[in-house]
C-alpha cells in the first residue's frame, strides 16, 4: 500500500500568464474565425447559456401555470407551445451539446496531449450551425412559437397542427450537424492524435465517456435527420410515409424517433459521467476505483443504448416479442450505470477527501442519478410501464437523469475546470450555497412528480382535478429555490472573471494533462509535446512531479 | 403565531382532499401495486447503500482525518458482486414486469366489448347494445371489459389510473385493454398522448357500477338500435348487399359466419377473422381479396367514419345466418329512405 502527499497548493503565489489563449489575439473577429478549440468551447458555452436560461424561463412559467388547477395564466395553445419550446431547447440546444461541446471541446485535446481538434474549422462550422439551429427556434419562437411536443409525434405534427413544424425541425435538422461534427472530431482526435505514450488505458475516463458519447452522436443523429425530413416532407408535399390512411404507418415515426432519441439520452449523459470520475478521483486524491470497468461500462452503455428505443413503445402495441426483448435489453443497459455508480463511491474509500463545490455536485450527482437510473428499471419493467408512462413519473424520471444527473454533472465541471479556463477562482461560499440550494430545490421539485404520476397526472397536461393540486404546489416551490440555484452561478462565475483570485496550473492538485499546463493555456496548449510515462490518476506521480518542482524551484 | 381560522379551516380542508394515493379499484390494481412496491423497496435499499457508501467514507476519510490517501487499484471480487446482484435485481423486475405485462394485455375470452374512438378531444364510448357516451364509460363491476379502441385522428392514450389501466389509442388500426372493476365509484379518464390544444380536455368518467344498477343503466340510455342494428342499415345504404348478398352467385363472398374463421385469401395466406381484419377489409379491399373472387370492391377509405366501420363490424360479427342480409336487400329494394340519419354514419 502506497501513499500520497496531499496538496501542495500553489495559489498563493500564483500570477496570470502573460499570453494565454484568451489574450493571444484581439477583437471580435479573431473570436467569430478562430480555429482554437479552447475558444470554440467558449463560444459555445455563452450560447448554451443563453438557451439555458431561455429553456429555463419556459420551465418556470410552466410550474407556474400548474400551480393552481385551473388553465389561468395562459392559454392552452400557449401552454403546448411552453412545454414544447422548453424540451426543444433544453434537449437540443442545451443538454446535447453540453458538456460535450464545452468541456469536451475544451478539454479533449489538451487531456491526451495534442495541440487541437483534428479538424479545427470543422468544429467552428459545428458552432456556426448550432447557431443557426439557435436562431431558428428563435425564429420559429417569434414566428408564433410550435406545439408539437418535442417528440414531433405524427399524424399531429404532419396533419393536425398550423404552427411552425417545419421551421422548428429544420433547426433540429441543422443543430444535428453540429452534434455530428462534434462526435466525429472527437473520434478522430482520440483516435490519431493521442502524445507518445498515451494510451488508451491512459486517457482519462473523461476522454473515454466523451468518445462513447461520440461513436452515439456520430451514428445515431443522422437517423433523427431523416426522420424531420420525412415529417417536413409528408407535412408540406403529403408523402404517405407515416399517415395511414396513405397506406403509412404512424408506429414507424416512433420507430425512427426513439432510435436517436433514446441514445441521446446517453449521449447527454456519458459526458456527464465522465466528469464525476474526474470529480470524485480529483478530490479524494485517489485513482478512480475499477478504472477499467469504468471506462468499458461507457462503451457498453453507449453499444446497448442502441438497442432499446422500443421502451418508449410498449403501450403501442409493438409485439409481445419485441416488447420482451426490449425489456430485457433496458434491464442490460441499467448495470453499467449501477457499476459507475458502485465504482464512484468506492473511489472514496481510503481516500483524503475534501469538499469543494465540485465535489458537492458531484455528491448530488451521486444520490439523484441513483434514483434517476433506478426509476429507469421501473419504467423497463414492461407490467408497470403500463401505469407509470405518459405520466408524471416519467417527467420526473427524467429530469432527475437530465436535471439531477447531467445538469449536475455540468455545474461540477463548470466549477470543476473554472480556473483551467478562465485562470481565476470562483468565490467557494457562494458556489457551495448555489450546490445546496440547486440540490434541494431540485429534489423539492421533482420529488412529488414521482408522487403525482403514481397517482395518474398525465404529463403535458394544461389543467388538472383539484386533488392533485398540494403536490403541484410543492413542486412549483421546489422549481422556485431551483431557480435560484441554477441563477446564482451565473453571477458569481461572471463577477469571479475579474475580481477572482487568481487560481495557478494546478489549484486542485489534479493529475491530468490538463492541470500541469498553465491556466489559462497558450494557444498551442503545450510548449513541447508530452511525453506520457504514467497512468491516469497517478497521485504519486503528481506528488514526486511536485517535489521536484518545490526542489529545483 | 395567530392564524386566521378560515384560513386555517381553508388549509385544513385543502390538505384532505389531495391524493397521496390511487385508488385500487380493478382486479388489476393489486398486481402492480405489489410490483410498485418491491421497485419502491429496492430502490430504497439501492439509494440507502449507496448513500451509507458515499456519506460513509467521506466522513471517514474526510482530509482532517485522513490526510494521506491510499491507492487502491479496484477489486474484480467487489466489482463482480455489484455487477450480479443489481443484474440479478433487474432479471426479476423484468421477469415480474413481462408477467404484469401479458395478464394486463390479454383479456378473458368471457369480457364484454366496448368499442371506445378517441378523436380530438373527446372520447366516443359505444356500446353493442347501442349506448353511446361522450366522455364517460359506464361498466358493471364484478365483470371483464374489453375495450376495442381506435382513434379517428391523432394519437391518444386510454387511462385509466384506479385500474392501472392504459393503452395508446392509435389511428389506422385497433387496440384493446381490459379490466374488471371491483368497487362501484366513479373513476378519471385521461387522455395521456398529447394530442394538441385541449389535449387536457379530453378526460372523462368511467363509472362503475352494480350489476343491478347497470342493467337499469343500459335499459334507460339506450338509443333504441343496437351497433349492429346501425351496421345493418349502413350496409344497406352503401350498397354492400347488392354483393355481399350471401347467394352462390353473387359477386362478394358470403359473410355469415365469417367472424372468427379462417380465410383463405386469393394470394395464399390464410387470416382469422377478427375486428381489425374487418375494418382492413372494407377500407383496403385489394389486399384482401378472399380465394375464389376477383378483386373488384372498391375502397370504402375516407368514405366511412370509425363509428361506422364499427357498425358494420358488428353487423358482421353478429350474422350467423345470410337471413337478415337477404331481408335488407329486399327492404331497401322498396324503401331506400328507411336507411336513417345513424349518427356519424355516412361521411359527406
């Protein structure tokens, strides 16, 4: 049994570089052209915010309406196009291109020890389309908004609605490439442009998780493409692809819907769970617990994600075979996240471990995840997916995946890399009261939607029977505290840009490439390539690494 | 603190009137409550396991008390076991499901059919004996109900929360659920698909009664003709007879007895006779040509609403004999404008 010095924290006489990826080049232009991956990542990371909070600001005046049991605050049209717009921005223009496409885009390179994405201009080409697919669900918005659901269900997306469909599936259509261009730089980039000596058993599991969730965006994405195109087809020219009484089959949209839809939920996710090990290894000063299983519980999440789209179908009268199947499959797909999570907590074990905010997000992740994944078994169960779907309890299941899960998992990483990034500190008691906040707001809102699809209260509903109405009360509170918890971190990070304390290469004491770099990095990332002659998470490493510097310095 | 009593009164009352809840009002109910509960426990221990894990050692090994950490490598032993036993955990719940799932979705050969057609917003509830309902279902208790279902639009989804009870309701093609009340009340219908603007209004009542009372029921609402009776004259007025007239010469196949049998088709395959192949039938009659005809009815798509194919439907199911095809062919042959205004019988 070996040991490990624990941090040797080097802020005190930390100062800003002097030239770093931020200040190498000035204006606009050099932001809106650049080719720089750290850029690109925060470009994208002011977009997603903006949607976020767009996003966010719908889920609020939805918990609003529900407040009372009568359609009082709006119209019912208006409502559907509420609950429309919120899944549509958060899942397309938030939660999919989330970590992946700020972090990851961020991070990627610099972790296995290269100087950028393999195809810098792709990834800016991916940004520029995700604007555009930003802009226009902006514009359908403003055109007079889509109520459609985000699932575009058809015959009532294709006959029956007169708002704007093809509009807002042409913005799908669009923010898909982005995601497919993401997923395909990443591949490559893991792929060829790894330093000497590092393997694949070297990567971080961050790396690991992102390239699962890419092999996931690069093959699945494309099937969601074709479908919008068959639903704008048969909506503006009338092919008989899903209309039945053309002979179409309103089951195939399901089909080819769930096929992208269900691995997008992995593809929102992995990248989360790949910033918890990060997390969880960095703050108990301790080489994550089973790295291997870790790493393969990523790819066999993201090789049996594929096969269980028809879980969203076992009302629909998919055949006793298939519903079986798939069934069974759900179950497969719920082990590898139970390993992470058993693998997560026993990284903490003999560990020295500390608090920090990341590391709270990354407790919270732990506990909702948990409880997100384990509904997920119920809603598999194919007897209880009976009562259970097109209820509250499957609006709660997922948002506490989504929300309690990567949400979470976002915000640890935020706090996480805030100093790599930005080369300042974030203000600790103000992000530990956010963490907590967000944490019980959180569990406060979605708690008694667990309670509320029990009971029978059907999701998408503008009105509800009066009974239901104390536990909608309660979740409307809980999205209050919600809301504030999720608002605070973006005062704070934005005031901590310039009056935070000035935060060193590696104010965590952390182990991968990316903390033994300046912060914030040059341009080029490295001065001279790496040479990797040790393992992820190798504490001893780091402590020798440190010595020497502490000697020679 | 003071508190206004009225308020107080107000809260008080507001407090006891919310569900917490639903009701078990089905033979159904039992089954997946006991399903609920076994997920509820394992998810309980799951969650209290991991949190003692995690609260655990992270109190234990907190920095002030252990300020050195020990690297652990990982232990395929520890690995395995949480790899088995959730798995294990999970083969149950699949299997229990798979078990839940088929004894909801396969009705008893004795249930009683009521056709339901879902459309944009409202629920159609028709009876064979020719009670019609809006937006309310009226079932005896003590009694399997078969629902035959299909929607004349969008998707919906048949709820029925106090029996645990829910089924899409799909256009195109019929699908059925099943269930039994077991206590007398009255129950939400909910419409759970979103199916657009006033998808929160399609909702409704199913009420469930004694048998006693339910016979009184179906005496006092029915509209005098039984669905098979609307069917009958339907099939007069689009002129089915003039084919399907049940003599050796004619051009259609005979219909007596055809519910329930097997077909033999013109291109080789043999079907049984249900309500969907029916429906299919008189809307896509080129892909069902019986062996020995010549494919030459026309399509009856767009020309019939659902509640008429289901007229026909049961019209169908219900001629043992070619008698009353023969007795329709002659009455409509002298007196055409008997064929009524049925409701939602003839598309204009």
């Amino acid at each position: 049994m070996s040991t490990t010095i624990v941090r040797l924290p080097d802020q005190a006489t930390a100062q800003m570089p002097k030239r770093s990826y931020l200040n190498n080049e000035h204006g606009l232009l050099s932001w809106l052209l650049t080719g720089d991956h750290k850029r690109i990542a925060i470009l994208y990371l002011i977009s997603i915010s903006f949607f976020f909070l767009l996003g966010g600001i719908f889920a609020g005046l939805i918990r609003l309406e529900l407040l009372t049991p009568q359609p009082d605050l709006m119209a019912s049209d208006t409502y559907n196009k509420m609950f429309t717009m919120h899944g549509v921005v958060m899942i397309f223009l938030f939660l999919v291109p989330s970590v992946p496409a700020t972090l990851g885009n961020f991070l990627i390179p610099i972790m296995i020890g290269a100087k950028d994405l393999a195809f810098p201009k792709i990834n800016l080409l991916s940004w520029y389309l995700y604007m555009v697919g930003g802009v226009l669900t902006l514009a359908a918005l403003v055109l007079g908004g889509v109520d459609t659901g985000w699932t575009f269900t058809t015959p009532l997306s294709t006959h029956y609605l007169n708002t704007n469909v093809v509009t807002a599936a042409t913005a799908i259509f669009i923010a898909g490439f982005a995601s497919i261009f993401t997923g395909l730089n990443f591949i490559v980039t893991i792929h060829r442009m790894r330093a000497p000596g590092m393997t694949w058993f070297r990567m971080p599991l961050f790396v690991w998780a992102n390239y699962a969730a890419s092999i996931l965006m690069v093959l699945g994405t494309p099937v969601l493409a074709i479908t919008l195109v068959l639903v704008a087809l048969e909506r503006t020219i009338g092919i008989g692809v899903f209309d039945p009484t053309k002979g179409g089959d309103p089951l195939l949209f399901q089909h080819l819907f769930w096929f992208y839809s269900h691995p997008a939920v992995y593809i929102m996710i992995l990248p989360g769970m790949g910033v918890i090990s990060e997390v969880i290894s960095t703050f108990s000063r301790k080489r994550v617990f089973g790295y291997t299983a870790v790493a393969f519980s990523s790819v066999a999440i993201a090789l049996f994600g594929f096969f269980v789209w028809a879980h969203h179908m076992f009302i629909m009268g998919v055949s006793n075979y298939s519903a079986l199947v798939f069934s069974l499959l759900t179950m497969l797909v719920a082990v590898p996240s139970a390993i992470k999570v058993f693998n997560w907590s026993f990284t903490l074990q003999k560990g020295s471990i500390t608090f920090e905010t990341p590391m709270l997000y990354a407790f919270a992740f732990i506990g909702l995840f948990t409880i997100g994944g384990m509904t997920g078994v119920f809603l598999g169960s194919l007897g209880m997916d009976i009562h259970l779907t097109e209820t509250y309890f499957i609006v709660a299941h997922f948002h506490f995946v989504m929300v309690g899960g990567m949400l979470m998992a976002f915000l640890a990483g935020i706090h996480f890399w805030w100093p790599k990034m930005t080369g300042r500190m974030y203000p600790e008691s103000f992000s530990k009261l956010s963490a907590v906040t967000s944490f019980i707001g959180f569990n406060l809102t979605f708690m008694p939607q667990f309670v509320l699809g029990y009971l029978g209260m059907p999701r998408r509903y503008h009105a509800y029977p009066a009974e239901y109405q104390v536990l909608n009360v309660l979740s409307t509170a809980g999205a209050t505290v919600l809301g504030i918890g999720f608002l605070l971190p973006l005062l704070y990070l934005g005031w901590s840009l310039k009056y935070g304390k000035i935060a060193g290469n590696n104010p965590w004491q952390a182990t991968g490439l990316e903390w033994q770099i300046q912060s914030p990095p040059l341009t080029e990332n490295f001065t001279e390539i790496p040479v990797i002659d040790y393992e992820a998470y190798d504490y001893e490493w780091l402590a020798h690494k440190t010595e020497q510097e502490v000697t020679v310095g | 603190m003071h508190i206004s009593p009225v308020l107080w009164q107000f809260l008080v009352k507001w407090l006891n009137s919310s569900a917490l809840f639903p009701r078990e009002a089905s033979t159904i109910a039992p089954y997946t409550d006991a399903l609920y509960f076994f997920l509820l426990l394992i998810t309980v221990v799951g969650l209290v396991l991991v949190g003692a894990l995690v609260f655990g050692f992270a109190l234990r090994y907190r920095a002030e008390r252990h300020p050195v950490a020990e690297q652990i490598e990982g232990s395929t032993l520890l690995e395995a076991t949480w790899t088995i036993i959730p798995l294990a955990l999970f083969l149950v719940t699949f299997v229990w499901g798979a078990l839940l799932y088929f004894r909801i979705y396969t009705p008893p050969a004795n249930a009683m059919n009521i056709y339901v057609v879902g459309k944009q917003w409202m629920w159609k509830a028709e009876h064979p004996g020719g009670q019609h309902e809006i937006n309310a279902l009226h079932v005896p208790v003590g009694r399997p109900v078969q629902l035959t279902m299909i929607s004349q639009d969008v998707f919906h989804s048949f709820s029925i929360p106090d029996f645990r009870v829910k089924r899409e309701v799909i256009p195109g093609r019929y699908s059925t659920v099943w269930f039994q009340a077991t206590e007398p009340g009255t129950y939400h219908i909910f419409c759970t698909q979103y199916c657009g603007t006033q998808h929160s209004g399609m909702i409704g009542e199913v009420t469930a009664m004694t048998p006693e009372d339910y016979k009184k029921w179906t005496e006092q609402s029915t509209s005098g003709m039984s669905l098979a009776q609307n069917g009958e004259r339907l099939f007069a007025s689009m002129g089915c007879n003039s084919c399907h007239s049940g003599n050796a010469a004619s051009r259609g196949p005979n219909l007596a007895g055809v519910y329930g049998s097997k077909l033999q088709l013109a291109n080789g395959s043999q079907v049984l006779v249900n309500d969907a192949y029916l429906r299919d039938a008189i809307l896509n009659p080129s892909q069902h040509v019986t062996a020995g005809y010549s494919p030459i009815m026309p399509t009856y798509q767009g020309q019939i609403s659902e509640d008429g194919l289901i007229d026909l439907v049961e019209y169908i199911k219900s001629l043992d004999s070619n008698y009353r095809v023969q007795q329709t062919l002659t009455t409509s042959d002298s007196s055409n404008q008997a064929a009524p205004n049925t409701p939602g019988m003839v598309k204009p």
